[in-house]
C-alpha cells in the first residue's frame, strides 16, 4: 500500500497530504541539525547513566517512607550530572510543571523577600502561586512582593528596566524560558545566560531560577550551563520521554535543592524520604529516550510553522527561527479555527480520537481553555496536543509527539479539519 493511501485511510484528503509533502521537501537541512542535536544529547544521558552505575537494583519498588531508596538517589544524580548541577530533587511526589515551580519559590523565599520576573508575566497557573490572582496559600499571602519588567517591543530583554527594579529586597529572579500563552519568542539558554549574568551584576547574591519546561534537550546545553541557581521542569513534558506517568524536577546548587526538599517533605526530612512506589523504571527509561522523543517533537514543530506559515498565519517561532523550545504557537484569528484545529489533532491521537474537544473553565487559568490531548498520561504535553485560552488574538500552542510521524499525522489531520470547514484555502 502507498503512504498517500494510509493517509487517506485516516481521512486526509490528497490534496491535503500533496500540501504537506511539498512544505516537507525544503525541511531537510533542519531536520539533519535536529537529529544531530538529538544524537549528542543521547550522548550525554548515557554517559550520566554511566558514570551512576545505573543497576537493575535501582529499578526496586519502595513504600512506607522509601529509607535508603538506592533507585531514587541514583535518578537524582543522573539528573544532576546530566544537567551540570550540583544536587538535584526528582520525585513523583511533584505532581506538576506549576507544583515544581512552587516548591523552588516558595523554599527559596521568606517573608519580606522580593520576586522579580525580568520576562513579563508568566505562565497563566504562576499568577495564583504568586498572588497576582489572589489565591490561599500565594506568595503574597506569607508576605512575598513581586514585580515585573515588560520584554521590548522587539521581544528582547530590557536590561535598564531590569537594573532599575532590582533593589535590596529582590531574592529571586524568575525567568520563564518557554513563551507560555504568549507569542513571544522563546529564550535560548544562551540568552538566558546573559540575562542571568547581567542580573548577578546588579546583585551578586540574587537566586536565578529558569521555569525549563518545554525546552530540555532542544539544544545541546541547558540554562544550568550558562549560570542558572536552578531549574525546573515537568517529567511529563520533555525529560519523561512519554514513559513518566508523573514527576518533577528541580536541578541546581545543593542549597537551593536542599531547600526545595525541605519543602516537598517536611523540615528535617528533606531527600531522605519519598517512596518511588514502582515509578522508577519509567523514569529512568523515560528519560533515555527523552532527547529522541524531543527531536520528533522538534520536527513536529517545524513542520507545523512552515505549514500554517504558507496557509497565511503568523506563527511564533515563524518557520526558518531556531529553535528553544518544542510548542509552535499559531495565531488563528478566530475561534471556529481554534476549535476545528483543536479537532484534527485530537482526531489523530492514539487514546479518544472520538472526542471533541470544547472549551472549560480550567483551573489556574483567567479564560475558557480549549485542549486536544489524546494522551497515554493525562495532560502530557510531550505526546501530541494542542491548546489555548478563547481569548485574543485567538492563538493555539501545538507541541509534543512520541514519533515525528504521529506529530506529522496530526498537523495534517489539523489542516484537513480546517480545510473541511471551508476556513482555509490550500495554496
């Protein structure tokens, strides 16, 4: 049987499959650099895996307390030196990407402190962990101020703006590396790392703190290469490679690890305890074949931008930008396209392809949001999905896919629902 039939089979129109391979003709040279960066990156998590002596013994289930878990501090330490830090906390007992963000705040902030977020706002969940939607609990409410300074017109960093709102009182500096529901650019952590650098400049004691979801493994450094006291992330998305059912990380300097311990468990216990509850084989093995994954997610994501690029809409990163992170942001302009593009990826997913997506009242978010998530973990943004708030300018955040080729699949799934509907016209 030909590709182009299969294709047909699962309901994209030739005409549709035609646009797509033609759009994929001129993606060679990309792709070749995705998988190069993919290749090293292997490299380096083998080697880590190694130089742990990662055993069949670390892959035991632990209840109760999980005492002497030797599976869980053998992770830890594959994450560490993977990621060039000192210490890092890898548990799932962290239920989210937001969960890790509050415990690295919350561990590392006192009352009276100051946060500073030298990107703009941040992701949409962060605003009640900080307090800039009231909520229990909220940094605000246990005495935490917060600021921000607004990135340039030009999406780059306003470092006078930065330098003026840093003051005595600013412990942390948070900086989100991924665009988040926004549709500006991503950081590379190399330009994390000049910001990091700029700001320590300013105030040489200042905790820089990088929300690392969405980008690990997409380069072949990470922020804690350029400077970074910690950064954090979700096993679900990237670093979990699919396998994760649940966890998150934070990676850094053995205080600020030490501190975030404290946190999830309990003073006084710290790393020591945390069942892994039979968790540790998914992880470990997840996060192997993380940087494969992620390159498949990559091309996914290129693919995407040159897709919708040549339908007429702006996309964020636009086709030919490199790359920092795996969600390709599109500005569809209506809600009808939202919803008909929110439709073809979930009609492509492996897990509910029946379903309709429909907009809800999501917890952690100020508008209805709509998402196509046929996932075998709930909520992984590292297989294929895409989401948004039903609001202005009306954008959908497309990432993930376990292979290229299912990634591929739902991209034209996406076009064909949109094609169906009359509210595109193929070129």
């Amino acid at each position: 049987m030909e590709i182009q039939q299969i294709y047909e089979q699962l309901g994209i129109d030739p005409a549709v499959y035609a646009f797509g391979e033609d759009v994929l003709s001129g993606l060679t040279a990309r792709f070749q650099a995705i998988d190069r960066t993919a290749e090293y990156n292997q490299a380096k998590v083998l080697d880590a895996m190694r130089r742990s002596r990662v055993s069949a013994q670390c892959f035991a289930q632990t209840t109760g307390y999980g005492y002497n878990d030797l599976g869980r501090d053998v992770l830890e330490r594959v994450y560490a030196d993977t990621f060039h830090t000192e210490a890092a906390l890898v548990r799932p007992q962290i239920t989210c990407g937001t969960h890790a963000l509050a415990i690295a705040l919350s561990a590392n902030l006192r009352p009276g402190d100051e946060l500073l977020s030298p990107v703009g706002a941040p992701y949409d969940t962060l605003e009640e962990v900080i307090g800039i939607r009231p909520s229990k609990c909220s940094l605000a409410e246990y005495g935490v101020s917060y600021r921000q300074v607004e990135l340039l017109p030009d999406g780059t960093f306003d470092y006078d703006g930065i330098a003026a709102a840093i003051g005595d009182r600013t412990r942390l500096i948070t900086i989100q590396r991924s665009k988040g529901y926004a549709t500006r650019p991503s950081f590379s952590p190399a330009q994390i790392g000049e910001l990091i650098a700029f700001c320590k400049t300013v105030k040489a004691d200042v905790i820089c703190m990088v929300d690392n979801c969405y980008g690990e493994f997409v380069d072949t450094v990470e922020p804690s290469d350029f400077g970074a006291d910690m950064i954090v992330g979700s096993l679900i998305k990237n670093p979990g490679g699919g396998l994760a059912a649940v966890g998150g990380y934070i990676c850094g300097t053995a205080a600020c690890v030490e501190n975030c311990a404290y946190r999830l468990s309990a003073p006084g216990l710290g790393q020591e305890v945390g069942a892994n509850l039979g968790q540790l084989p998914a992880m470990f093995q997840g996060f192997f074949l993380a940087p494969t994954v992620v390159a498949g997610a990559l091309k996914g994501a290129v693919f995407a931008a040159n897709v919708f690029e040549r339908l007429g809409f702006a996309c964020v990163p636009n086709g030919a930008e490199p790359r920092n992170d795996i969600i390709q942001a599109v500005t569809l302009g209506s809600p009808e396209r939202m919803l008909a593009f929110c439709l073809g990826i979930q009609s492509a997913a492996p897990v509910d392809s029946f379903a309709t997506p429909v907009p809800w009242a999501m917890p952690g978010y100020d508008a209805e949001v709509v998402m196509a998530a046929g996932a075998f973990v709930q909520g992984s943004s590292i297989e294929l999905s895409a989401d948004g708030p039903m609001r202005e300018p009306y954008a959908v955040y497309f990432q993930g896919g376990l292979t290229w080729y299912h990634a591929k699949t739902g991209i034209l799934m996406a076009v064909q629902k949109l094609f169906e509907k009359g509210l595109v016209t193929l070129p």
